[in-house]
C-alpha cells in the first residue's frame, strides 16, 4: 500500500516525488557588501544540502529578492544579477543530486523591507545602519518602528511585475524546476492585495478587482517568462486575521481561483504578516483550513504550512483532502531526517544517501 506522503504529484513538467516539502525560510546569511551581494555561500549549500540529503519531494528556498530594495534585510539572497545565478547552480545541483526537486521563492519586501534579519533592531533600518528607502501601494506604514514607504506610480509597479519576470528567467538559468512567488506575510503583493496596506484610487487599488491587478500581472509575467512546462506556486496569507476590513478568507478564494486562469498551478497557503497586532489562533495544522476550502471550492491545488510536525498529522491531511502537499518549516530545522523517518513509519523505501547506507538500521 502506498501512504499518500510518498505519492508522487505532477505539476505541468515536473513530478515530485513526495508530499512533504520544505517551505521556504529565510536564513539572512549572504553578504551584504561587494560582488557576492545576496548570492548564496557556504551556509546555504550546507544548510540546503543537509535538507535534501533528508529527502523531502521540494525544497523551496527561502524568499529570494527579485531586487536589492526588495530584501527584507540587508543579508537576503537575491536573483537579480549573474553572480547570484551562478552561486545558486551549486545549491540546485546538489538538491537534484539527492533526487529533490529544487525551487525557489521570488520575493519583493515592499515596506517591509530593509530590516535587521537577525532581530537586533526593529523596524527600518536607517541609511546609516544599511538601510534604503522602502516602496510599497500607499504611504502607510506597517507600524511605528517602519518607515512610511514610497508610493509606487505605476511605470514603477511595471518594473516590480517585469522584475518578477526576470526573476523567474533567472531561476530556470540557475537549475530551479518551480518557482514560487512571494504573496504573503504582509510583504509587497500582499500588501497590495490588503485594503489595510492599499489605499490607491488608481488601476491597482479599491475593489478586490484592482487590488489583485498586481498579483495577477505578476502570474502572467511569471508563466511566459517561464514557459508551460515549468509549475508556479503562488504563497498567499488567506487571510490578515482582521476581517472583515483586512484581506479576507473570501478574498483569496476569489484570487485563487484568478490565479488558476492566469497560470498559477498551487496555492501555498499561509496567513498574517500584514497586521503588528493582529491575533493569530496559531496551534497544530491551524492554516490547513484554508488550504482545503480553496482547493474544495476552486479547485486549484494548495499545498498547507503551519505547526505540521507529526507524521499522522501530514498523512492525514493529504487523505483529507485538506491540501496535495504539506510544507514543513521549523520541523526541518530542527531533524532534516524527518521525511525519511516518515518514509520508515509508512512502510515505504526512502533510503538514505548512499554514503550513509550502512546507518540504515540502528544494531539490534
Ligand atoms: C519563515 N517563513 C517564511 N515564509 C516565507 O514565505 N518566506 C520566507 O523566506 C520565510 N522565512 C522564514 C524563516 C524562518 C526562520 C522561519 C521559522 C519561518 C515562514 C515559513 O515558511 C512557515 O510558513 C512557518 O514557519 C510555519 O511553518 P512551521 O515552521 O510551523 O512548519
């Protein structure tokens, strides 16, 4: 019998072979001066390789700045020039050498963005500090630690939607078979997604029509950059926790289904992110919810994050129906084995990597 983790699911081109993928998680370890600006090191390679020797079907890596200014901090990697192609190849090669498929999450921090990673300050750094100036649909801060952003007009807003779009070019150039764009968490797209954070009279803001003009431009781009063979993801926050004047559970049962038309093939299905107080009712599986109403109601593949640590608990929501993957973030930090360990407990074969063959079996 085979469990429904270690089934394997095609998207478009690609078919990866389990359910149990790595979400993206930022790891604010690249420099942030000089040519290897934003390009991935030594830490990456480790800490991505060490993953994939773990063996879940994908690996997102974390949110990857389409441009300097969309970093949300000054030590993001990005994918906006040949140098961070190039150190990517290394990190892509070896997933694929451990029989993982690797992708990467594009992401823009709009007002978010220019942070300490590292949480030894709050809000926007200053000039001083290696900050920028940060950008987002309307001058309104995300709270009194960040600074009000610059409102972007809209030749600016097609760069972002052509930035993405390279973005994506790059990714394939640097060995990533999925590309996921960053909608979520309060940064840019959600952001003006989000009636809390879009307050524009124009093209790109009021109805949910405009409101999700960005995002759906940024999909379009996205798949003809990447063509029809390659999958795109698109992370949401499905909702800001703040309804109904925030960004809503509705709401992005609407764009998911958008989405679907403009060539998203799966929905990562997070929440939150764009609100300082929101509260959030975080507890095991608690955005698996969300992830089964969309997939139910639209159709549209999802894929579910948050507090899933157990092998019952991802096994259960994939029987479910509650979503086609499970995105597993902290866990992965803390055992990069669990896939494999998840493999054992289902009966199913998920060797270890060769070099460590004779591990397989503890001594009686
Ligand atoms: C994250 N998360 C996150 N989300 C995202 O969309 N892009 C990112 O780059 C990051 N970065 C990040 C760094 C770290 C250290 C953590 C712990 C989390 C959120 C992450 O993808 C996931 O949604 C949450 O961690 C919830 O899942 P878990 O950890 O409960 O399995």
């Amino acid at each position: 019998m085979t469990s429904n983790l270690f089934t394997p699911i095609t998207l478009r081109g690609t078919t990866i072979p389990n359910r149990i993928w790595m979400a993206p998680m930022c790891q604010y370890s690249a420099d942030d001066t000089g040519p290897a600006t934003g390009a991935p090191n030594d830490w990456h390679l480790q800490h991505y390789g060490s993953r994939a020797a773990g063996g879940p079907g994908l690996i997102l890596v974390e949110a990857t700045a389409i441009a300097p200014e969309g970093r949300i901090s000054p030590m993001d990697l990005g994918i906006w020039n040949d140098t961070q192609v190039e150190a990517h190849r290394r990190i892509t090669a070896f997933m694929r050498g451990q029989g993982v498929v690797p992708g990467i999450q594009i992401a823009h921090a709009g007002r978010k963005a220019a942070t300490d990673g590292l949480g030894r300050s709050r809000g926007t750094l200053s000039a001083d500090d290696g900050g920028w100036d940060v950008v987002g649909p309307s001058p309104i801060a995300f709270d009194g630690d960040h600074a009000v952003p610059h409102e972007l007009t809209v030749a600016e807003i097609q760069g972002v939607v052509t930035a993405f779009a390279e973005a994506a070019k790059r990714a394939l150039a640097a060995g990533y078979e999925v590309v996921e764009v960053h909608g979520a968490h309060g940064y840019l797209v959600h952001e003006f997604l989000s009636p809390v954070a879009n307050h524009r009279d124009d093209a790109y803001g009021g109805d949910f029509e405009r409101r999700a003009r960005l995002p759906l431009e940024i999909a379009d781009a996205v798949r003809a950059a990447v063509g029809e063979q390659v999958p795109v993801l698109f992370r949401l926050s499905a909702t800001d926790w703040i309804e109904p004047e925030g960004w809503t559970a509705d709401q992005t049962v609407r764009l998911a289904a958008l989405l679907r038309e403009h060539g998203v093939d799966l929905v990562d299905v997070s929440t939150g992110g764009n609100l300082p107080d929101a509260v959030i009712p975080s507890g095991p599986g608690y955005q698996v919810p969300f992830a089964e109403r969309i997939r139910r109601e639209t159709g549209m593949p999802t894929a579910a994050v948050g507090i899933i640590t157990e092998v019952q608990q991802a096994e259960k929501i994939i029987a479910d129906g509650g979503a086609d993957a499970v995105l597993l973030g902290r866990e992965l930090l803390r055992n990069p084995y669990w896939p494999r360990q998840a493999a054992h407990e289902l009966g199913e074969e998920h060797p270890l990597p060769r070099q460590y063959r004779r591990a397989e079996r503890k001594p009686a």
